[in-house]
C-alpha cells in the first residue's frame, strides 16, 4: 500500500558528489508557478506550496510542471495557509479545511494525498521540518508544537511557553524562533 511505502525511512550517505559545476556553468529556467511560497525536494522533483491552496510538482530534468495537487478543502477561498516539509520520503503540506488547518502526505511520484491530518497548524510556518521522530507544526498561535507521526497520523503537543513563528531541525534537535519574545 501507499501509506506503508511512504511509511519507511530512507538511508542518508553524507559522501562526496561526483563532480562540481560553478554556477555560470548551469543554464536557468523560469517555471511559472503563480502564488508560490515554499519549495521542497522530494521523490525526483520540486514540490511548491501555493498561497490558493496547491502543491506543485516540477520535474527537474525537463523544467515542466508535472502535478498539480488540490490540498485546501476550505468554503472561504481566502482563507488559507503556508508551509512545505518533508520527511525524505513524502512531501507534506498545510491543507486548509472548514474544521481547520491540516496537513497532508503526499506521495512524491504521483502526488496522491495518503492521508491529512487535523493539527490546527499556524498559519505562516513556511518549512514544516522533519525529523526521525516525524513532522513538526507550529499549532494555534504558535505557543505549541504538534509532532505528526508519518505511519500512522498521531500527534502529539508540546506547550512551548512562547509564541513561535517558525521551525527549524538539525538532527533531533528543534529549534522554533520567537521574534516578538526575542
């Protein structure tokens, strides 16, 4: 099944890339994507998050839009949110519904969403970052975590004491800022 597939985790060797290029080497593309706000790399392509409510594949190797998938279920067209992350092996996104705001797993060859789930996610968190535990949220108005577990959808909140406006990981470690707190 998708959600089993998508479930295991993938092995990162760190070695060195089989050759270097300088960048007045590489040819650019402009691939218009309107309302674009984040970008993942997932399963061969570039998952953009939109503003109206979208993820958008990119093939690389061809600079063509190859997917575009619908992820907000929501009744008010203007109400909707940001944010991309994945997990190395599935690109998850905000997904706006009328109970509030989600985020769905996408299947990253075929765009197919395997499962949403109901976090109550901050608004403007633009990277949803990853760890080998699982997703990490910002939640309501950013004062909680909500940790998502890829296989199987639970969460789990942790209170941070401070409003939050984004997240980062290396390793297990997350790190949330707080402007306003400093």
């Amino acid at each position: 099944s998708t959600a089993s597939r998508l479930s295991s985790r993938p092995t990162t060797l760190h070695t060195a890339p089989s050759h270097t290029t300088t960048f007045d080497a590489l040819r650019p593309a402009v691939v218009p994507v309107p309302n674009a706000d984040g970008i993942v790399a997932a399963g061969g392509g570039l998952w953009i998050k939109t503003d109206d409510g979208h993820a958008v594949r990119i093939d690389p190797a061809t600079n063509k839009v190859t997917a575009r998938v619908a992820l907000d279920s929501v009744a008010d067209p203007s109400s909707y949110c940001q944010g991309i992350g994945t997990d190395g092996v599935a690109v998850w996104a905000c997904a706006t519904e009328d109970e509030g705001t989600a985020v769905a797993q996408l299947d990253p060859t075929d765009g197919q969403v395997v499962q949403r789930v109901q976090v109550g996610k901050k608004f403007d968190q633009l990277s949803i970052p990853g760890t080998g535990r699982g997703m990490w949220v910002l939640t309501g108005d950013g004062e909680n975590v909500t940790l998502v577990d890829p296989a199987t959808g639970k969460t789990t909140g942790f209170h941070l004491g401070v409003g939050c406006e984004q997240l980062a990981v290396r390793g297990d470690r997350i790190v949330a800022t707080a402007s306003v707190a400093n």
